[in-house]
C-alpha cells in the first residue's frame, strides 16, 4: 500500500509517496510525468518514511546538504534503476552531463557505447526527483536541459547548492 502526503517546497508544492520500505515518488505538482507510478489505491496518511522525506527536504531548501539518507523504494526498468543508481552518486553542489552517465552505463554493462538519449529518457522519468537528484544532470556544454520539472525548478535547484550552470537559449 502506497502512502502520500503533500509538501510545501519555496519552488512549489510535492506530492510525495511512499510504502512501508521507502519513498516511492516524489513529483513537483504539474511536472511531466505527475504521479505516474502511483498506486491507484493509495492512502493520504502521514507514515514515518513521508516525515522522514519532508525532514530531509527541510533541510535541503534550508541550503544545507541533508547528512542522512531517506530510504528508497524505486519502480522501473533495470536500465532505469540503474542510472537512477549513478544518479544518487552526483555530490551535492555538482553536475554530470548525459554523456559521463552514459559512459559510467556503458562500463557497467561492459559495452563500448551507450546512448545519452536513452540515458535521458531514464533520467526524465526518476519517480523520486530532488532526492535522486536528477537536476544535476546538464547537457554536454554544461546547458540546462530537459527537467520534468520545468528548467527554472532545476536551475532554483543548482542555484540553491551553488552548482555552476548556464541555461540553454
């Protein structure tokens, strides 16, 4: 059974959820891909992991690096978990391009190449954005591009922990 609860963010209402293992989404309210792995039958009710996440989004629109992790409970495709995976590894206040991350795949999957634009379609489809911080993901040149969330939610995000950008015109 899914949990959900709402928070209010300085960038906007989240709709988070979760279930008795962790946070299974975490969706800016109008964002591309709204609640999409939502459970039809859920229940709005404050659990332990939804106070969890709100405690560690507290914290992170205060402009501190949270020093405690919100476990999670990811759906998706295996190539999809696993560039969430490399996701959760881009430190606070740093970027990695589409390209890095496909490399890293490729690696992993011990293949000579992998798509970036593979690799952006999972990124645009993180259930769990903010905490699996797919705004630190930018284009090759360094560019702002591609958030569910709307550019100007991403680039408040990096803003907030002194990440260098630029945005694509």
């Amino acid at each position: 059974m899914q949990y959900t609860s709402y928070y209010s963010s300085p960038l906007g209402n989240i709709l988070l959820a979760a279930d008795e293992i962790g946070l299974t989404g975490l969706w800016f309210e109008g964002q591309k891909y709204f609640a999409l792995r939502l459970d039809k039958e859920h229940e709005e009710r404050e659990i332990p992991m939804l106070n969890t996440a709100k405690r560690w989004l507290d914290e992170y629109f205060a402009g501190k690096e949270p020093d405690f992790s919100v476990p999670l409970h990811l759906t998706g495709t295996d190539f999809q978990k696993d560039v969430w995976e490399i996701l959760g590894t881009i430190p606070y206040g740093h970027t990695m391009t589409y390209g890095e991350i496909a490399k890293c795949m490729a690696a992993k999957k011990g293949v000579s190449h992998m798509s970036a634009q593979a690799v952006g379609g999972a990124v645009g489809h993180n259930p769990v954005s903010v905490i699996v911080p797919c705004h630190r993901v930018v284009g090759a040149n360094g560019s702002l591009t591609g958030y569910a969330g709307g550019i100007d939610k991403k680039e408040k995000l990096l803003a907030l922990e002194k990440a260098g950008m630029k945005v694509q015109v």
